[in-house]
C-alpha cells in the first residue's frame, strides 16, 4: 500500500508547472467570441473547417489579451492577419 502512494506522489509530481502562457490559452476558449464561434460551428464539418482561420485568429487574440493583462506580452508589434471571411 505503501508504494501505491509514493507512485501517485511521482506521478503527481511529473505535471510540471503551469506556465502563464498555458493559462492564458484555456482562458481563451473562454473568451465569448470565441465561444459563439464554436457554437455557430456547432459540429459541422463543413462549418468547422470555413471558420478554422477566424477561430485560430479569435484565440490567439485572447491568448494575446490575458498576457497582456498579467504584463507578459510584448507591448506593440505588428498586428496579426485577420481571416477574410467573418461569420454572420
């Protein structure tokens, strides 16, 4: 029983830290325009794959917003491409 626990204790201790940037990406996917992207997608193959490009960009967007807003992200840059096609 013993090394039943020091095993869980190991295995527990292999998650590694949690880095801002890891954080800041799950924060994103909940984010509200991104949510209502997902949504509008809603499962279909054929939606998925038109607003992958918008998605991508709505995500990093929001990555981007959270690092900002712990101080993390550079100030300034060039602004990422925006997808042509925005959804309805």
């Amino acid at each position: 029983m013993r090394g039943l626990w020091l095993c869980l204790l190991l295995l527990a201790a292999c998650g590694g830290p949690d880095t801002p940037e890891a954080a800041c990406a799950r924060q994103a996917n909940d984010d509200p325009e991104v949510h209502r992207l997902v949504m509008l997608s809603g499962g279909t193959p054929y939606l998925q794959q038109k607003y992958e490009g918008e998605l991508a960009y709505l995500r990093r967007e929001a990555t981007l917003r959270c690092l900002r807003s712990r101080g993390l992200a550079p100030p300034g840059g060039v602004e990422s491409r925006k997808p042509l096609e925005t959804p309805p």
